[in-house]
C-alpha cells in the first residue's frame, strides 16, 4: 500500500484554486470564441412564396414574381470577381464557399421600398439545394450600389 501526503498552506491553497478558476474560465471564453462546426440556422427557400417571406422578414416588399431566375456551377474554388462578392456574404453571415462545385440559383425580385429610390432597386437571393447561400440589394447603373441584405437604418 502507497501513501501519499502532500502538505499545502492556506495561501497554497487559495492560490490553486485562484489559478484553476482562471483557466476554466479563459477555456470557456476561448471556446465561445471558436467557429462553431454547425453553422448557424440555415434558412431554406423552396419555393417562390418562401423567398419572398424571407424578404419580408427583413423589411422589404418586392413583387411576388422574380423578375429573373438563373442556375449556374460555382467553381470548385473562388477567384475573383467571387471572392470580392463573398466578402459581402461574410459580413452577412454568409459563405459561398460552402456552395463551391455545387448548382447554385440566383432569384432576383424587384424591391419597391428602398428609401430614396422609387425604382430600379433589386434584390438577389442565391439558394443552393434550397438553403440560402447569400444575397444582396442592389441598383444598377452609373449612380447604383450593392448592399447587404439588411433594410438600411432610418436616420
């Protein structure tokens, strides 16, 4: 039979267990810090009327129909002008590098509420096998934009 003793003085003590509650707690604000393997709730859009529900939700109205629906490849990795646009994915909470190699769809509705624009407005939704993958506002023309999907602050 082994018998251990080990003598510690009450600062010994007081100074372990300080110690080992500073390292549990840097371990828990470390490991609420760290990229989550599951991402965030995904947003599935299957249909058309979802799509718009989506829009919706966050501030604007758009018309019911899409003036365009396009399905393209993305390419296995990104490269410019892609890696550009996934910057404003990125900001949004969006990666399309999860969609690379796979059919992505881009349904675009035309926006009717945009503060300071009657018209010309867009918004784009990409889904990829019915989750929403990104999207973005936006104007064409010399005085257009692009912007995230956020209703824009009223000031």
């Amino acid at each position: 039979m082994l018998i251990w003793t080990a003598r510690f003085s009450r600062k010994k003590a007081a100074l372990a267990v300080i110690v080992l509650g500073l390292v549990l707690a840097l371990v828990i604000v470390l490991a609420g810090r760290l990229p989550s393997d599951s991402p965030a709730e995904a947003v599935v859009l299957s249909d058309s009327a979802q799509r718009v529900a989506y829009l919706e939700s966050l501030g604007w109205q758009v018309d019911p129909e899409p003036l365009e629906t396009l399905q393209f490849l993305m390419p296995e990795t990104l490269e410019e002008p892609y890696l550009s646009y996934n910057q404003l994915q990125l900001e949004q909470g969006f990666d399309l590098t999860e969609c690379c190699g796979r059919q992505l769809s881009r349904y675009t509705y035309r926006v009717t509420n945009y503060p300071g624009r009657a018209s010309g407005v867009q918004a784009n939704l990409y889904v990829c096998e019915d989750v929403l993958a990104g999207g973005d506002i936006f104007c064409p023309g010399a005085d257009g934009f692009q912007a995230p999907l956020a209703f824009p602050a009223q000031e």
